[in-house]
C-alpha cells in the first residue's frame, strides 16, 4: 500500500492511494456521463474516450489549461491568440481553454491581458470560438480577476509592478497587503460596493461568453487572485460578512458562482480552478477546499480544476513537490464530495496521463507546457498509447498521413 502524505498548513494528511487510484467515481456534481464502459470503447485507453458534461461532449479527456500570452491589446485577442489556441484545437485536443480573460479592466494581470469586460469584445472571441468547434474540439474560457496581482509588467519583462504613470492602474484585495517582492502594490480594501460590482462583472462576462459561442466557462478562483484572497486566511484580515469564519471566506466564491450559474443557460458546463493549498503555514488547505468544493457543487458548479499555491512568492513544502499531491487531491477531493475533477500539473507523459483518469484520479487532465512543447500532443499521445487510428479524430488533412500503422512503424524505428 502506497500512501500519501501531505504536511501543509500544520495539517497531515494520509490517503491511501487506492483510495485515490482504484476505486469507481460514483457520484457527480451534474449529469456526467463516463464512455469508457460503452462496447465501441472498451479496448480504448481512457484518455481517448469522450465524456459528457450536461449537454457538452468532450470527444477525449485532454483539455488545454489556461496558459496567459500577454499578447492582447485593450482585451482583444491578437492574431498570435488565433495561432496560438486553434493549434490545440487542431492538434486533437477535447477542450481548448483561453487563457484568465479579465472580467473589468482594472482585474487583468498585466496590460497584455484578455478581456472581455465590454460587448465589442464579443465579436473576435465569436470567431475564435467557431473555428474551436470547427476543428473539432469545445471552446471553453477561464473568467478572472487578478486583484492585488494586478497592474505587473509581462513576465517576461520581470513581472513587477506597474505604476499608475507607466500604465498601470489602483489595484484592490481582501485586505490592504501586498503579494510582495516586485509585485509591490499596495491594494485597497474592497468594500462591499466593490464586491457587489465585481458579481456583477463576472456575470456579464459570462453572459458574452455565452454570446461567443463558449461551451464551457471556468471562474479563476485560485493561484492567489482575487477571489482567492478572499478564500485565505492569508490574505483576508477582514472582519465583516467576507472574512474571518471559513463561511465568511467562501462567501464571495460561493455567492460569485451561484450568479454565474443563474446567468447562464442548464447547457453551458461551469467549471471552477482552486488552489487546494497555499502551501504555507494556517492558510488555505485540502480540508478547506473540500468544504468549498460541497458548496459549489450546491450551486450547480460542474468540474473542479486542482491547483495549488502562488497566493505569496514563496512556499512552505518542506523540500516537497507540491505536483507529488496536487494531481491525487483531485481525486480525493471528488471521492469526498461527488465533484468531478480536473488535474493539473506536470502532466507530460501520456502514460501519466492516462493512469490519472483510467484509475479515477481525475475525470480530465489539464495540460498546458506539453502543449507549448508540440500542440498535437493527443497525436503523439495516441502513438504512444497504441489507440487504434481509427479511434483518432485526426484532420483529413492528417490522418491520410499520420493515421495509419505505416506512421507509427515509423515512429518505432526512429526511437
């Protein structure tokens, strides 16, 4: 017996990895249908059987994360986002993310962020989103905001932050803290004014994402913005209805995706992305998000994104990789609350992946690096994991090429 043991924020915990790799997924938080067990899949691996989500099909398991470009100008996507996300859409992917689109400007992370906090910006998602579907896989789009990681250069120009007279702007959190190190902007304390207008932008949002043509919608409530601020003890000192108890904590996240939900149309697929632990000491944890993860299943949220971490610059792991619990407390987190799961998190081996959602780890695997490295990955993946060609969904333009044997006989030689 394998276990696994996670020392974070003072609280141990042991799982039994059968208990998160062989054991059946019984329950979920809306009509998810599994395909594996159809006869046409039964000798397919896992990862290349479709899943359905309400009324969404996922033609395979592999879904692109949320991946931020910085290559936009006042919100709008650029030719490079076209490229740059319909590879993946080519390259056979089940779900194609954008990556965090800010719900109001002054939410963006840097200048260079999406957005779509106004309906001009409607129009080229509505394209992007066609062409997504076109090529045969679900548009899907991760709705943010960064709060007090807000107003920074693009990171690859250090990542600091910006002031008010080089183009940044007043940034707000849970309570007046900075992130810290270059990310120094003091934020102001949201008042409750701010906060019923924020629900407000991520309702909207989620109304023209709608109008866009996106299938499925996923809040940003993790990886230390805004609405994780809130969440963490860490990072919210508040005293009033929003901070101090745990139910306090939640109540934005919770309040926040109850309206999403209610907004939008019983077809569209709601997701949410958490950090299931800031990886410090009496911050946010595992026990925590699975409070949470109860909650938001209650108000009709479909699937759960398993992140952790980057609520401050430096973590408490104790020499540990937080990846060696990130990927199993998805399934932990599903078996203790009927949530349906996605993992995330050093997921570049197809062998990986598919050991992740054929022992019920998680539902989907969230890839965002390995698609960086080669956007067909699910081509490659396929190759490595045998899947019948036939069971491929290559272009037309494709498979007369690489979707026969005599391709992988290839492949074998050259490796």
């Amino acid at each position: 017996m394998v276990q696994l043991i996670c020392g974070i924020n003072g609280v141990v915990v042991v799982v039994d990895n059968n208990l998160l790799l062989n054991r059946s997924q019984s329950t979920t938080a809306s009509p998810v249908n599994n395909s594996d067990g159809e006869p046409e899949h039964q000798n397919l691996p896992v990862l290349f059987t479709p899943i359905t989500i309400r009324n969404v099909t996922l033609k395979n398991r592999i879904c692109v994360s949320p991946m931020s470009m910085y290559s936009a100008a006042d919100g709008f996507i650029s030719d490079f986002h076209f490229t740059h996300l319909l590879s993946f859409a080519l390259g056979g992917a089940g779900l194609v993310m954008t990556e965090a689109t800010a719900v109001t400007p002054d939410g963006r992370i840097s200048p260079r962020d999406l957005g779509i906090w106004k309906d001009q910006h409607i129009k080229p998602w509505t394209q992007l989103a066609k062409t997504i579907k076109l090529f045969g896989a679900v548009p899907g789009i991760q709705l943010g905001h960064a709060g007090r990681k807000g107003s920074t250069e693009v990171l690859w120009a250090g990542g600091e932050s910006l002031t008010d007279e080089k183009g940044g702007w007043p940034v707000i959190g849970a309570s007046p803290l900075a992130y810290g190190l270059h990310i120094w902007k003091i934020p102001k304390e949201a008042t409750i004014e701010d906060l019923e207008n924020l629900m407000k932008a991520f309702v909207l949002a989620a109304k023209r994402a709608v109008k866009a043509g996106f299938e499925v919608i996923e809040l940003h409530f993790g990886n230390g913005y805004l609405i994780h601020q809130f969440l963490s003890p860490v990072t919210n000192k508040r005293t009033d209805s929003f901070g101090g108890t745990l139910d306090n904590r939640m109540r934005l996240a919770i309040k926040t995706a109850r309206m999403v939900r209610d907004a939008i149309p019983l077809n569209v697929v709601l997701g949410v992305r958490v950090s299931v632990s800031d990886l410090v000491a009496n911050g946010w944890d595992i026990p925590q998000t699975i409070e949470l993860a109860k909650e938001l299943r209650r108000v009709g949220v479909d699937f759960l994104t398993c992140s952790s971490g980057q609520l401050v610059p430096t973590s408490q792991t104790n020499g540990m990789d937080k990846y060696v619990f990130q990927v199993p407390s998805a399934g932990l987190i599903n078996k203790l609350t009927g949530l349906t799961t996605a993992a995330v998190g050093k997921i570049i081996d197809p062998k990986y992946a598919e050991k992740i959602v054929s022992k019920k780890t998680a539902s989907l695997v969230m890839i965002g690096r390995a698609f960086l490295d080669n956007p067909h990955w699910p081509y490659r993946a396929a190759d490595i994991l045998s899947v019948p060609t036939t069971a491929v969904d290559y272009p037309k333009q494709y498979g007369y090429a690489i979707g026969d044997n005599e391709w992988r006989d290839l492949l074998k030689k050259s490796f």
